[in-house]
C-alpha cells in the first residue's frame, strides 16, 4: 500500500504547469501508480477550472477584419487533418518494460513515453555499477538528473544531505531510509533539511526511479572525499 504522496501544493503546482520537467515528471509517475492522487489530481482540475469560469472575458479592442474572420470560417469548415502516422507508430512502440538481468519491471506510462529514446536503459545495458548499485542515466532536464538505480539487497547509498530537492520514487522492492520502509508507489521528497543513508531492505532487491536538482553532499567518513567530484557524480 502506498503511505508517501507528493504534497497537496506539489499536485497543485503540477496541475498547473508550474514545475520542473524532471519534478513533473516524477509526480506524473506517481499519480500513474496512485489512486488516491489520481482522485486528487481531478479534484484540483475541475478546481482550477471552476476558478477560470469565473474569471470575466477579456472585450476585444478591435473588430476582426474581414480577410481573419474568412480565414477562421475556412479553417472550422475544413475536414480534420489525418492523424500522423508516425505519432501512432511512436505510441504503439512506448516500451513498457524496462529490464535488468533476468527480470523486468513494469513502468509507470509517464516514463515509458521517456524511455522510447532510451534503448539501452530499456534493454539493461549502459547501467554504471557503484558497489552494490547499478545506475542507468536519463537524459538531462536543465539543472536536473534523472535515472534509474537499481540497488542489490543490503545495499545502501553513503550518508549524504543535498543542495538542493530530491525524489525518489519506488517502482519495485523495498527501499529503506532511516527508520522508514518504502513499497512500490511511494514518492519521497528530501532536501538540504534532511541527511540520510537510504538503500534497499536486507531481504529484497529495489528499483527506483530518482530526479536530484544538484549534487548529493557527503557527510560521513571517506565518503567526503568525493565531494569535490559531486558534479561528476550527479
């Protein structure tokens, strides 16, 4: 069962279009995966759309000429245009799946329609191992970073705070963070204001699906040694 949602001001930005491509990527995710945010999501649509009936018409400050006014008649007169071709292909062919080793997981619809440019994430190839974790990168959104990680049982990542937001989102297994056990669905929002170790449980593997905003930084033993290397490692 899913116990961690996105907060009800994040869905609200999300509805409005007002988040980063990588956090509203996450956030679509999750509500793929979420009936509860699903059922929110609809709730704040019919909301935003209640407040914009609401709102007066703008009055025209000039009359459309008479050329425009043909043009738009001609236009809502015109048979619709065939659907492309090569659009249908493209949704038909969303991988559905993303595999690693001799398993697959299925993805939420949000990041099948990422991965069609993605073969070799896809297929479990060009993943980089960093001891008990496997990463496999997304293409970059702005200041953001996308991938996937796929941790064995038992494995963890170093304690580390942030410089800025992180999302982790479970997509299989179970992902531990302090005291806290994370299932498939949930979505876990961390900042500057957090410093943890998350990882895998000791009795199953996870796969989760991550977004960070700048590098992860360091705060126990050896492990701060590669904070000069952080944007290298982000």
């Amino acid at each position: 069962m899913i116990k961690s949602h996105p907060s009800s001001d994040l869905l609200r930005a999300f509805v409005g279009g007002e988040l980063p491509p990588a956090l509203a990527l996450c956030v679509s995710a999750h509500v793929d995966m979420c009936r509860l945010c699903q059922q929110q999501v609809k709730a704040i649509e019919l909301e935003l759309a209640a407040e914009i009936e609401q709102q007066p018409e703008p009055t025209a400050d000039v009359e459309l000429s008479a050329d425009l006014s043909a043009m738009m008649a001609a236009i809502l007169d015109s048979d619709p245009a065939p659907v492309e071709t090569a659009s249908l292909a493209r949704e038909h062919s969303k991988p559905k799946h993303i595999r690693w080793q001799q398993s697959k997981f299925l993805l939420p619809r949000a990041l099948q329609r990422q991965m069609c440019d993605q073969p070799e994430l896809v297929a479990g190839d060009n993943w980089r191992q960093l001891g008990k974790l496997w990463r496999g990168r997304l293409a970059e959104h702005d200041a953001w970073r996308t991938s996937f990680y796929y941790i064995e049982q038992g494995g963890e990542i170093p304690e580390h705070t942030h410089k800025g937001r992180e999302i982790t989102l479970v997509l299989s297994g179970s992902f531990v963070d302090g005291d806290e056990v994370y299932q498939e669905g949930d979505f876990i929002y961390r900042d500057g204001d957090h410093t943890h170790k998350p990882g895998a449980s000791s009795t199953e593997d996870c796969l989760c699906f991550t977004a960070v905003e700048a590098p992860l930084h360091f705060t126990s033993g050896a492990t701060r040694l590669l904070n000069p290397l952080g944007k290298l490692l982000y």
